[in-house]
C-alpha cells in the first residue's frame, strides 16, 4: 500500500511538470514565435513523462 501511494504521488507530481512544461512550450510558440523550439519541448517532454513512468511503475 505504502509503495502505491508513492507512486501515485510521484505520477501527479511528474503530471504537474509536464503540465508546466507543456506551457512552456505553448509560451515559445506563441510568444517568442519560436516553433521548432515549442514543439521540441512539448515532444520531448512527453516522450520522458511517458518512458520514466513506465520504468517507476514496473520496477
């Protein structure tokens, strides 16, 4: 029970930096009219909240 509340909180907090981050990247495309910036951030943002959860789950 103990490790599952872990990793639920680690979830909703990486879910809150890629939230930020993802804004980050929204702020560079709009505002500093930055696409290929914008759209690196936003991917590989992704890519890592997607591949390290997956590896903090099942280890």
């Amino acid at each position: 029970m103990q490790n599952f509340i872990y990793d639920l909180l680690f979830i909703l907090i990486s879910l809150y930096v890629l939230i930020k981050t993802i804004y980050y990247g929204l702020y560079e495309i709009k505002e500093n009219d930055n696409k290929t910036g914008g759209i690196v951030v936003i991917s590989f943002s992704v890519i890592v909240f997607i591949f390290f959860n997956i590896v903090i789950l099942f280890t």
